[in-house]
C-alpha cells in the first residue's frame, strides 16, 4: 500500500491545547457506517478492519480501567494490557482500539480471540490496537480533526510494545486500499474522514467496507442435526424490529466445534421458551428442512458472515464468526440496509397472526387504520432512528381511472409491502416519474440528486464510476411514492455485486393481432426447454401487454454469458416458428408475432418490478403467478390495483415462494 503513515514521535505538541477536562465518567464510542465501496480522495483516511472486541482505556494517574462496546470492567482480565497503559508517558488519557489476537497466517482472529479470552493462559497473547486518542492530560480532543488526533495518538504511544500496537493507515487511494485488503483476505477496511471530530454513534464520518458481510443476530432458537451433530444442527436468528418484536433472518450451522456446540446448549437449555414475541416472517417447516424449532428466549447475540440476503431477507451461506459476550441482545438494532422490516402480520404462536403493535410513548398501540395526514409512515416515531417519509400534497390524484390519491398509493403500497419488498430492496432502480400524474408528462430517472428524499440509498459502480439508486426498506419505498414514481424497474441483479446477474428476464412482448392463448403457450414452451436444461423459471404478468419469465440463478453469472444464453433461447425460438416469433427489436415485424426480448439481461438494463403499478389505464400491477393457474389468466393486465389484494388474500402462498433457495447455474457452453 501507498502512503502509509506509521507510528512517528514526530507530532508531540503539533497542537495547542484544547481545552483542560477532567475525565468523563462515560464516553459514547464512534461508529463506523457500512458502506459498498470505500470512499475516494485524499479527504479520507483508511485502516485494516480488524477482527476484535473494541475497547477503551482509562488512564487517571496511576488507575487504569479498560471498558467493552457495552461498558463491562475488563481491567481485571487484562493486567497486561493494564500494565502497559499504566507505562504510557502522560498523566490521563482515553485511547479508543480494539482488543484481537492473530492466527497463525497473522490476521486477526476473532473465534481465537473468544477462545483465549476465556483461557487465563491465553489471555497473554491478547494486544490492543490503538486507533484514536479521545482525552490526553487534561484536553478533550474529540472535537479535534481526525488527522490530528491520530497525530497526537502516535506520539503517546512513541515507544510502545506488546501488547500495545499502533494501528497504521493510509491517506487517500480508498478504493486500492479495499481490493488489497480483499486480495490478502482480511475482513476489510475502516475508512474516516480526515477533517472530522469524534462524534458518539453512525455519524457518516466513519464508514467500513467489508470484503465478506458480517452482522450480529440474537439466538432466538435451535433445530437438533443429524449422525455427528445430533445435539446441535443449527442456531436460528433473528433481529429486533421497530415494533419491539423480532424478525426472523435465518439459520446458521456451520462453524461451530464441538466446544462451542457444548457451551451453546448448556446456555440455550437454560432459556427455552414460546417463540419469542411478535416473531416477523417466522421460519416454515422448508426452511428448518423439516427439523422441529427448540425456541429460546433471545439472551445471546452471535455474530455471523454470510454472503448476503435472499429475496425474503434470509442469510445467504452463513457461517458462525462467534458468540459475542460482549453484546447484550439489548444493543440490537432494526437493520435498515441488509433487509426490510416489513409491517406484515405476525406470528406470536403456533397458528396465531395478530398485527404489530407500535410504541407510542411507554404505551403500545396498534397502528392506526388511516395514517395521520402527510406522514405515509403512519407515525412521527420510529424506534430505528429512520427518518419517517413526510408526503407533500398527499391528496394529489396520481392515477384519475380509478382515483387514487398519492396518500393512497402510499397506504397501498404500505399494504402489500412484504410482497413488493423482496424484489425491489437492494437493486439499482430505474424508475419512471410522473410529476402532474399518471397518463401526463413522465420521465425516467436512475440517479440520486439533491432533491432526492433522504430515505433513498446509492452505490457505486466500479467499473464505471456512476451511482445508481436503490432503496433498502419500506421507507425506501415510500421516498419513492413522495418522488410521484409510478414505476420500479430493477437490475437484474443485488448492488453487492453489480457484475453478476443473479435473476435472468425473458419478457414476451406480443405485436397487434397476438391472441392472449400464444402468450400462453409461449411461456409453457419456454419453461419446457429450460427444464431440459435442468433450468427453474417463474412467470409473471407484466402488467402491460405481456409475460415475464424469470430465471433465478445462483451461483450468479456474468452479465455477457447471461444474456448470450437467453439471445440463444429466443433466437432458436424465432428460427423454429418465424410465423409466430421472432428475436429483432423490430416494430414493422411484429405484427401478429411475439418478440422474445432477451435484452433485459444486460449490465444496467431493467426489467419491472413484481408488484409495481404500471402507468396504464385501471393502474394494472406486474403480477407474480404459479405456472398452474396461467391457463386462467386472461390478460397481462388482469391484476390491477382494486383487485390485487382480494387476490393476495386468498392465496395460501407465495406464488414464487422458494425463488431465493433456487439454486442453478447456467449450463455450460
């Protein structure tokens, strides 16, 4: 790496004093942001991320004390880190680090870092690397720039040894820093701005880039395995929801040893229970692949890698990191970028469903059934910290035939969130604006500007620079109603990974004069050659003219194969019955045939949401089907906006339920 800035005794005294304070009694610790790309210019510094538990020191005279994340005394089961801190060449100090310990290729280690914390003996290949300096004989330096206080930081230590280490960084060159980072398989890096002070919480100012995802869950409950790991098969998570119950997020079964299986149980034994309170999206019998839920009552926190969500916001290829005893289930809190709280029904037992409860004050109340006027969430308090969106002109028609106002777009969509939530959070957005409404004067728009509401996210393209838009919850989704958007188009693919398509669209787009029932058997035929090609696909009304077939693919591919694959499809199509397809984007050809459009599968093409309204007369929806009620269906507009949710209400499933498990690659060429 480049520029990198090490320990130097050179900046003693580079600033006047700041100010004499005594020491505080509590200190709230900067957070870092998760971000998907680390930040550019020489307006950022970037450091290691390291894999550890973080922790403070306090040094007044001769007491030293060292504290956890959650504000635990350590200072007995750290003498030696203790004693170091003692030796440092100052009369008071607050250094901010984090505790680890390395593994054999010397990165650190935090299921090793868990096994000697526990271990007397281990605890002396224990150090702490030190990363800000928040307090120094008598000044408060928080509200001194970032720079300077690492300045100060390195002249404190000067001389130091183990088990007190310096952490060193770069300036500038965020995005070479991240892929050397991912290149020697470290966790990632912590990016921090060069001129900012040190802020209690997320400010924005500190923000992490993570090579593998990681986060922390509460155990909510366990399944026994099978042969080898019939005590313990998985650890069923979950996080705290805005409402003050969970959300389930998945299982976990891989990376535990036999230790670890057994000190887990002796814990989890100790706490079975019901299901825990208001439990959102509580696991079917297919997820826990048949195996019978052990509930506990949520007491630990874990943290766990993965790599990403699924559709309906489950882990992806989970792996247990460790079991943080330093985090109490209570410092959780509502995800709002990995996955969207959805206010759906909750399952508080076996069978029951109520509605979710809000916080109102230190009473709970159920949520109104009209929202208070303006506010589309319904409610001025959200217990996330998300900012609520606030409509303008909430009675504004957005479609004339049928009525609706924009108060109404926004209470359906609220509606019908757990349906349109898992194909639209966390992918880039086209989305097509109607300032005046629909049937008027619309544009199409994929970038943030500043007027952009604030619940809106971006990420950054690698390959080209661009930021492109995307939402990561159900107030996502409501800024998108407030922006008049009228309809959501989505990449084929997550924003964790804008190279590789993991959803495929072939859109049959029927010319004048098609008969609904080709439509129809377009689609079977289609579906049959897949599964020749060992291929899953799933059907849906475009909400427009025609159908949607959706290939899910995982692991996913790359964007040229991808779409060579289904050119190749449509092209075999045309050639076999010209009369009735064919694979050219031509007006003057397409009438009385089907254009299979295969060119929906590009990087940066979209194909339109499930469940989005279409600025169509009726306000149709793109509609999601199972294969054996499409004979049924009579037009691509047949679900429409008064009807979609009498629909919803009968089905006993999702109609693509299983998409996320799907688990196919293209076949080779």
């Amino acid at each position: 790496m480049t520029r990198t800035i090490h320990a130097t005794s050179a900046a003693r005294g580079a600033s006047r004093p700041a100010g004499k304070a005594r020491l505080p009694a509590h200190v709230g610790l900067q957070l870092a942001r998760l971000v998907d790309a680390a930040p550019a210019g020489d307006g950022w510094l970037h450091e290691v991320k390291i894999d550890g538990y973080r922790a403070l020191a306090w040094r007044e005279g001769a007491q030293v004390r060292i504290t956890s994340r959650g504000g635990q005394d350590w200072t007995g089961k750290l003498p030696a880190v203790a004693a170091a801190i003692a030796r440092l060449p100052c009369r008071s100090c607050i250094v901010d680090g984090e505790l680890i310990t390395l593994d054999a290729q010397g990165r650190s280690s935090f299921g090793l870092l868990q096994q000697r914390f526990g271990e007397a003996g281990g605890k002396s290949q224990l150090r702490l690397v030190l990363f800000d300096v928040l307090y120094l004989d008598g000044e408060d330096l928080r509200r001194r720039p970032q720079l300077e206080r690492k300045q100060r930081l390195a002249a404190l230590l000067g001389k130091a040894r183990l088990p007190l280490q310096l952490s060193e960084y770069v300036l500038g060159n965020g995005a070479r820093v991240a892929s050397e980072a991912c290149a020697q398989q470290l966790e990632g890096i912590v990016s921090k701005r060069v001129d900012a002070p040190y802020e209690d919480g997320r400010g924005g100012a500190w923000v992490k880039f993570k090579c593998v995802q990681s986060d922390e869950y509460a155990i909510i409950g366990y399944t026994r395995g099978k042969g080898a790991r019939s005590k313990l098969g998985s650890l069923l998570l979950a996080t705290p929801t805005s409402g003050g119950g969970w959300r389930y997020r998945g299982r976990v079964g891989t990376g535990m040893d036999e230790r670890m299986i057994d000190d887990l149980l002796r814990e989890l034994s100790r706490s079975q229970s019901a299901p825990p309170r208001a439990l959102q999206s509580a696991p079917t019998r297919a997820q826990l692949r048949g195996a019978t839920p052990i509930w506990v009552a949520p007491a630990q926190v874990v943290e766990v890698e993965f790599r990403g969500y699924t559709e309906d916001g489950l882990l992806r290829q989970a792996s247990l990191k460790g079991v943080r005893k330093d985090r109490s289930v209570d410092s959780l809190r509502p995800s709002q970028r990995d996955a969207a709280e959805v206010r759906a029904p909750v399952s508080t037992a076996a069978g029951a469903r109520t509605p979710p409860a809000r916080r109102r004050g230190r009473r709970a109340a159920q949520r109104p059934s009209a929202p208070e006027p303006g506010l589309a969430d319904g409610s001025a308090d959200r217990a996330s910290g998300e900012r609520p969106v606030r409509l303008t002109h909430p009675d504004r028609l957005v479609f004339e035939k049928p009525r609706i106002t924009k108060q109404q777009l926004a209470d359906f969509y609220r509606s019908i969130s757990a349906h349109i939530l898992p194909g639209l959070i966390a992918r880039p957005l086209l989305l097509l604006r109607c300032p005046q409404g629909g049937g008027r004067q619309c544009f199409f728009q994929k970038h943030l500007n500043r007027t952009s509401p604030p619940q809106l996210r971006e990420v950054t393209d690698r390959s080209s620079g661009e930021r492109w838009m995307y939402v990561d919850g159900l107030e996502g989704l409501l800024a998108l109603v407030q922006m008049n958007a009228l309809e959501y188009h989505v990449w084929g693919c997550t924003v964790r990974d804008l190279g590789h398509a993991d959803r495929l669209v072939i859109d049959l787009d029927p010319g004048s004069g098609v008969p609904w029932k080709w439509m129809i058997e377009a689609a079977v035929t289609l579906r049959e050659r897949l599964a020749r090609l060992d291929l899953e696909c799933f059907v849906r009304t475009s909400g427009s003219k025609g159908l949607h077939l959706v290939i899910p693919l995982q692991p996913p591919a790359e964007w040229e194969p991808a779409k060579s694959f289904v050119r190749s499809l449509a092209e075999s199509m045309a050639r076999e019955q010209p009369e009735r397809y064919l694979s050219v984007a031509s007006k003057a050809q397409r009438r009385g045939r089907i254009f299979i459009d295969y060119l929906r599968n590009a990087r940066g093409a979209t194909a339109v949401c499930s469940y989005s309204l279409r600025n169509r007369a009726g306000a149709p929806l793109a509609t999601p089907l199972r294969w054996e009620e499409l004979a049924r269906v009579r037009a691509a507009d047949q679900f429409r906006f008064d009807n979609i949710q009498r629909r919803l209400q009968r089905l006993s499933a999702d109609p693509w339920s299983g998409i996320e498990r799907v688990r196919q690659a293209l076949p080779a060429r």
